[in-house]
C-alpha cells in the first residue's frame, strides 16, 4: 500500500516535530490534538523551524509554504482520520490515555490503515492488542528533536505482518531517516536498553568509588567515546523522562536495570536536569551548559563498571537476536552520539578484565552484574 496521508495524534514535543518531517518529505499531514490552542503552538514552532532552514538556504521559502500547506492541524478526530494510510501516535507516556485513544479511533479509519505508536516504553504488542488490528500495528520510535535526530527504531510488535514492518522501515527511509529494526518488542527497545540502566549505574558508582560526577563524566566522554558526560546526558534528557522510563521499563523486565533511588528523588523534588536549572547539576541560566569535563579528570577513574552494564545489555540484545551488531552499532552511534562501536570499546578495554570486574560485582552486589553468556563467549 502506498502511503500518501498521514495522521499525527499529538502535536506536542514529538508530534509537531514528525509531522514536520513528514510534511517535508511531501506527505499530506493531519496533525491532531485536543485543543486548538496546542495546535497554534505546534504550528509556530513549525513555522520557526522553517524559518531557520531558510534563512540558513536549506530550503527556499517556496519549499517553506508548501511544506506548512501539507498539514492540516484539527482538533476533530473524525476528519484528522478519515484519509489516513497511516496514523502515527504521538500522545503522552500514559497506557490509560493511550488505551482511550485507540479505543476512539475503531471504526473511524479504513481497515487498511496502519497504526504506529511512538512510544519510548510501552509494549508495542499490549498497545496492538488494544485495537481490531494487531497485524497492523508497528512501534515507530523517532528520538527528540525528530526534526534532527536521524534515528528511528522499527518495532514490530509478535502480531504485526511483515509487509507492515517492511512498509513502515521504507516509509522512515522516505524521511531521510536511518531506520534500525528492534525485531522482538523487548523493554527500553535497543537504544534506551543500553543508555537508561547507565544513569543507574553511574550513581551506584559514585557510591562505590566515592569520586566526583566530574570525574565519571569525563571517563565516560573521554574513554567511552560518548558526546557527553552520563550524568550531563541525564540532565540534558530530563530526569522526568529518565524517571519515567526507568520505571516502565524497570516494570517489565527486572534484569534491565538496577534501579538506583536517587532518580525518583530528583524526579519527585521537580529537579529535572537542565530544563529546571537543577539535576545532578546546577545550571545558571535557560541556556544549555556544559560541564566541565577533562581528560585529565578522566584518566583519574576506571570506567569498567559502566562499560560493564553496557556491554551486558548489548550482548543480551545480540544473544536474543533483539537486532543485527550492524543495526546495533548504527543505534548507539545515531541515538546516543556514541563514535566508537560498543564492542571495540570492550576488547580497547580488555574484554577478559572486564567480564572479571563483573563477576566481581556479580559476588559483591548480586545477580544484575552477571556478565551475559555472549560477552564471555568473545572473551
Ligand atoms: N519527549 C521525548 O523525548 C520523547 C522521545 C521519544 C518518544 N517519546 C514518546 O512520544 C510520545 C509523546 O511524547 P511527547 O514528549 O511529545 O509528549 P508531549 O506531552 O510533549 O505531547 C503530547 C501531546 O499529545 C496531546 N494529547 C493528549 N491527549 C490527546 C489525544 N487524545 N489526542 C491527541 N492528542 C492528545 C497533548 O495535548 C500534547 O500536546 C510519548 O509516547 C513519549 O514516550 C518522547
């Protein structure tokens, strides 16, 4: 089925920004929400976006008009749906709130509509089973901010056809986006797999090392090959999203992550990283900060607990066929910044060194740390 119409419920962080992309690469677009007053917002932001790729001769402002002509913004369900080939579901991290809105939309599209949630966490198979239409039904995870992040995670749910799956992954490639595929629907998918149990262990490593975040942070931009600190990278994210998806994530699968307390702690005293001015920083104004990382700082800490968890998990991803090494490598390097493949880092670090440290952990901490068969079997 060729897709032409597109449906965005949600206009918000997500959905204003994949309608965008939509609309640029000449989808028709109906962008839906449920008051007037977040679609005007949405549109203004589109409309600055816009305004910047012109003004930076991306696009011309005959390209600018065509691509805000492309969607409609409504708050009528009805009309938003009615053409759709597909509808992509950009609606807040709820399973309730989720639920009702695949509950309203039964009946109002073709049968040959695809659905395609972006959610972070939720199972794709759960959401499927809400609607008449599990075969499909796909998970289609654009990173924030869509308009940049060339990354979108494919994940077919156990009902979803193949055809679906295949069309979806064309119609990312149609984005100018580098689909990966997550082919079992497992929690956190691949790239929040590696990247959330790593804000964890790095506060358990505070507390075992008794060393500064500045000092972890540097260790794991400058021997990691990460763009930033993981403490930094936390802040930037927003501890909200990391508390959120630590717990979802954390409710269906108890071996992803070793839940530290002090993520809900923040979360609950509102000190969500950048955006309050306060996380595991403190930031002075509204403008993004850096923090002070240094390799000299760096070469102060042993980052094998860290490098440990990661390689844990993506040798767990590997072990459970999850995705290919190549897809692998692609979503670590697009979603996290990471310039250096996992599994170069591990054998850099001594692959052997790193399974003992984590039989180490395994007796001192317990089960979590055991390293995964996969990893001892490249040693
Ligand atoms: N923010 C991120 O970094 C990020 C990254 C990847 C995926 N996601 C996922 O994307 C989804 C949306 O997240 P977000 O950050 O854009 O949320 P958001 O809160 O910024 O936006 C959600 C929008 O949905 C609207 N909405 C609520 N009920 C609705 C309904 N019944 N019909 C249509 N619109 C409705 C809200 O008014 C709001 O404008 C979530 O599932 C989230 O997990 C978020």
């Amino acid at each position: 089925m060729a897709i032409k119409n597109i449906t965005v419920l949600g206009s918000g962080i997500m959905g204003h920004g994949i309608a965008q992309v939509s609309a640029m690469a000449g989808y028709k677009v109906n962008l839906r929400d449920i008051d007037q007053k977040f679609l005007n917002k949405a549109m203004q932001k589109i409309k600055w976006s816009l305004e910047k790729l012109t003004e930076k001769s991306k696009i011309t402002k005959m390209d600018a008009e065509k691509y805000i002509n492309n969607i409609t913004p409504t708050v009528d369900l009805k009309t938003a749906t009615k053409e759709a080939d597909l509808i992509i579901e950009a609606v807040p991290e709820d399973f309730n709130l989720k639920k009702k809105v695949y509950g309203e939309l039964e009946g109002l599209s073709s049968e040959n509509t695809i659905f395609a949630s972006n959610t972070s966490t939720l199972p794709i198979s759960e959401l499927s089973s809400l609607t008449s239409r599990p075969q499909k039904f796909i998970g289609i995870h654009f990173f924030n901010p869509p308009q940049l992040m060339k990354l979108v995670e494919v994940i077919p749910g156990i009902g979803t056809d193949e055809i679906v799956t295949k069309e979806l992954t064309a119609f990312v490639k149609s984005l100018n986006k580098q689909p990966v595929i997550c082919k079992k629907d497992v929690s956190g998918f691949i790239v929040n797999r590696i990247f959330i149990p790593l804000v964890h262990e790095a506060l358990y490593s505070l507390d075992r090392d008794h060393v500064s975040m500045e000092i972890i942070d540097s260790a794991v931009k400058y021997k990691l090959d990460f763009p930033m600190g993981i403490f930094e990278l936390a802040d930037y994210t927003g501890l909200d999203v990391i508390y959120k998806a630590s717990f979802e994530m954390n409710l269906r699968d108890k071996n992803v992550l070793r839940m530290h307390p002090s993520v809900k702690v923040l979360f609950d005293k509102n000190e969500l990283g950048q955006k309050t001015g306060k996380g595991f920083y403190t930031y002075q104004g509204e403008n993004y900060e850096r923090i002070n990382l240094t390799p000299e700082k760096a070469s102060q800490y042993d980052i094998s607990s860290i490098l440990g968890v990661a390689a844990n998990n993506a040798s767990w991803l590997l072990e459970n066929e999850v995705c290919t090494k190549a897809d692998l490598d692609t979503a670590l390097k697009l979603g996290m910044g990471m310039k250096t493949e996992i599994f170069e880092l591990v054998s850099k670090n001594g692959t052997e060194k790193l399974v003992r440290h984590l039989l180490e952990l395994e007796k001192c901490e317990g089960d979590f740390y055991k390293p995964n068969d996969y990893l001892r079997s490249i040693v």
